[in-house]
C-alpha cells in the first residue's frame, strides 16, 4: 500500500477507500466518492468558520501558533520591524523577496508618486456625515476607486495589476487621512511627496498652518513597525474574503473594499477600537477583578485576548507593547496602559484564561500607542487596513496565478423544508 495515502472504511457500506494525502491534507472532493449508494450526492466535510480546512495553498507568510511563530516570506517579522520598512515588507509580501537597492527605490517612487487621489473622491467624501464611522468611509471610497480605474477589471495582465497594487498601497494612506479630517471637520491635508510612507500619513493626519510637516521621527518608526506587524497574517478572516471575492473575477478594488469590510468586524480588525473602549470602560485598576469575572461568567469577552491560530503567544503583541513604551517616550505615557499591563498579568494567572489558552492579541496594545499619539478609537481599524493593504494584495495576486484557482463556492447542509406547495394568504 502506498506510504502516502489513507484508508477510509465507510460502516454505512462495509467499503474501503484509499485516498491520497499531499502535505498533510485530503483532497475534499476525493470523499465525494464515498457514497452509500448510486444516489447518495457523496460523503462532504462540515466544518463551521473553517478552522481545519486548508483553502488554498500559499507562500506568503506562515504561523506557527504553537510556537508563536509569524514569517512573511520565510522572514521573522521580528528582524523586519527592527531592521526593515514597511514599504520593503511590502515589496517583499508582493514579489517573494526582499529588493536590491535599485528595486527598493523603484518600487518606493512609484508607490510615493500615486498618493494622490482623483479631486472627485473628495466630493463624495464631503457627502459624508460629519460623525461617518471613517472605517465605514474607507471602505466605501475604496470600492468606489474601481470607477476611476476601470482598467483594474483586466486582473490577468500582470503589468496593469502591478499599477493597481502600487495605487492601493498608494492611496490607502491618502484615504484614510482623508476620512479622519471629515471627522474632524478639517481642511485635507494633501500627500507630501518628500517624506516617507508613514511620514506622510502623519502628515496628512496632523499637519495645520506649518508650511512643511515635519514627523517625529520615533512616532514614524513606531507606526512603520506597527504596519510591519500587521502587514499580513496567512488566511485570516479578511484575506480569505479577498481571495473569495477576487476568484470571482472581479477587479482589486472591490475586492478589497469586501476584505476592508470584514476587517472592520471587532472579532477581527475592529477589536482594537472595541480594547481601547474596554480599558476606558474598566476605568481604573480596581475595577479589572470584577470585570474578569464577567469575563469568566460569559457576559463579555476581553477584548484583545485570544486568537484562532496563536495558542501560547501572539508575537505581535510583544514587539508592540515595546513600541508603546518608546512612543510614551516622546508622547507621555498613557494611563490606560496601567491597565492593561495590570489586565494581562491577572488574567495570564488566572485558570480560565491558562485553560482557555487566551493571550494578548495584535490588538490589545495597538490601540493604547494610537491613543497616546492623539489618534481617535474610529481610526484604528482604519490603521490595521492601511497595514494589511500588502497582504491582501500578495494574497490576491498569488490566488489569480494559482492553476488550482476555482470561483469560491461552498457546500451546505440543507435543513430546511422539503417541497411544500403555495397556498394563498387568504387561505394560511
Ligand atoms: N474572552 C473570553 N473568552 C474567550 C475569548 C475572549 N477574548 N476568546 C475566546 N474565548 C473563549 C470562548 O468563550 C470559548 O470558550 P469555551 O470553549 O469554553 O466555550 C473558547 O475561548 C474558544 O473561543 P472561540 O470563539 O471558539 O475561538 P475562535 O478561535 O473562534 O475565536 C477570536 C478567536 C479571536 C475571534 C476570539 O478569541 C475573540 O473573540 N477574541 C476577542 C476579539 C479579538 O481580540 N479579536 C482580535 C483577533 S487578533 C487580530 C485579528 O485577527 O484581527
């Protein structure tokens, strides 16, 4: 018997089968063979949020949640965040390499040279309300830039997507800046070519009456590093929506205005946002016993704790608690990070939290460094999209030249009525 398959035998039938296995998986469709009789539609798999289903095959980024282990292209993201930029992260997210020199300052040009967004895009985010949630702003403008692109639609010609990918890391900065200051009722704050990414952004987000801007420099590295950590994470909730509405066919930007919305959910990237109101909430240190037991009771869950894949420790949430403290450096320390340093070491003692395997999150710091450099709580989702933007994208693109690629469309198991004929209201 060959060494690399599995033996099935059905107890409905007597029958065997003998089903290949390639790295560590059976095909799905393989058990569709695994019948009871001619008619039976043939064995199928339930599984509920996907949690042991491998829907793609990837060479983007790799976690290993037992180790807490998190790479991007083979790479430690600890040795990117100390020594890389975001933009390089970025190229290397999309290309499978980190670049030579010449290759890091095209690819830096090009990105830097389409931060500007068409003058109509500003019009309709005016049409905005004044309280708009900015991620919900976001999302919208990023769909609505597939009308300005229209080429975008060719997703096979790998030169027009290329443009594509340079807009939306481009432009993502430019829109979320832009949603803040309609918040905020302020005048936008248009891209200055002549600073970094994240320098930019910053300047975009803060600049008032100065003639040039000019970023703390520890506040742009802490928010390169923090779009580092964020930059991708394998098939997360978010991603998996952008391979799911990219393998219909349609163009990049509303495939990602579909991952943005998912993002914005606070299971997943809106969770910061929902931290920072959760420490606001508890308020002071003698309040977190009685809020753990909340917790413990299932009346609420804490935020920023707990991960599908991560079982003993996020490795994100460690560069970032570190980052937090060389933002406080410059900034001021925020007070709530007393209580969040004061929630994770009761809850990492407490037998619910160990049992449950539940440890701080990317986003249980996060939100405390956004706080403490004046950013608002409705923003930071919009920071993690701006950080995932190159993980969707590499993501999309590895999808579209996969030969395995298929139009994303699951099975279920029907529970519902059999056939029933319409009777008229009058007569129900
Ligand atoms: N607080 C309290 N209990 C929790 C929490 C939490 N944050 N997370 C999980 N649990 C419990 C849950 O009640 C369940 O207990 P039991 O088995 O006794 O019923 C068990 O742990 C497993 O939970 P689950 O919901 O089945 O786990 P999941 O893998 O489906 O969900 C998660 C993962 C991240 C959605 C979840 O841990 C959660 O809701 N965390 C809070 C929200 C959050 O911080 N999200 C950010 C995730 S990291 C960044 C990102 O992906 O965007």
């Amino acid at each position: 018997m060959p060494e690399n398959t599995i033996t099935i035998t059905d107890n409905r039938t007597g029958k065997s089968y003998e089903l290949p296995v390639e790295n560590g998986t059976i095909r799905a469709l393989e058990l569709r063979q695994i019948k009871t009789d001619e008619n039976d539609f043939g064995l199928m798999t339930y599984d509920p949020g996907l949690t042991n289903t491998a829907s793609c095959k990837s060479n983007v980024t790799v976690i290993d949640g037992d180790k807490g282990i998190l790479r991007y292209r083979g790479y430690p993201i600890e040795q990117l965040a100390e020594k890389g930029s975001f933009l390089e992260t970025a190229y290397l997210l999309m290309h499978g390499d980190l670049p030579q020199k010449k290759e890091l300052s095209d690819w830096e040009y090009d990105i830097t040279h389409h931060t500007f967004i068409h003058e109509n895009v500003k019009k309709f985010m005016d049409g905005f309300r004044y309280d708009a949630h900015p991620m919900g702003v976001f999302v919208s403008t990023i769909a609505a830039l597939s009308t300005f692109y229209t080429e975008a639609k060719d997703i096979h010609d790998s030169e027009c997507r290329q443009h594509q990918i340079h807009r939306l890391i481009a432009k993502t900065p430019t829109l979320a800046a832009f949603a803040f200051r309609h918040m905020k009722g302020m005048k936008y704050a248009y891209p200055d070519n002549d600073l970094s990414y994240t320098g930019n952004f910053l300047n975009m987000m803060f600049k008032t009456t100065e003639v040039t801007y000019e970023p703390d420099p520890v506040l742009e590295k802490a928010l390169d590093v923090l779009f580092i950590l964020h930059a991708d994470h394998e098939q997360n909730c978010s991603t998996s929506v952008m391979r799911s509405v990219g393998s219909s066919g349609v163009d990049p930007y509303s495939a990602m205005a579909a991952a943005a919305a998912a993002l914005y959910g606070p299971l997943h990237g809106g969770a910061n946002e929902m931290v920072l109101r959760m420490l606001r909430e508890i308020g002071d240190v003698k309040n977190i016993p009685a809020y753990i037991e909340r917790v413990k009771n299932r009346e609420i869950r804490l935020m920023g704790f707990g991960h599908r894949v991560y079982k003993n420790f996020d490795p994100r949430a460690q560069l970032i608690k570190k980052v937090a403290f060389e933002v406080f450096d410059v900034v001021g320390r925020n007070p709530l990070i007393d209580i969040a340093l004061e929630l994770e070491r009761i809850a990492l003692e407490d037998d619910f939290f160990i049992s449950h395997k539940l440890y701080p999150n990317v986003d249980f710091y996060s939100g405390i460094i956004y706080e403490a450099m004046k950013i608002p709580v409705e923003m930071y989702p919009v920071l993690f999209a701006i950080g995932r933007t190159p993980g969707w994208l590499a993501q999309w693109q590895e999808s579209l030249v996969d030969p395995d690629l298929r139009i994303v469309r699951p099975r279920q198991i029907y529970l519902g009525e059999d056939k029933r004929d319409y009777v008229e209201v009058e007569k129900r």
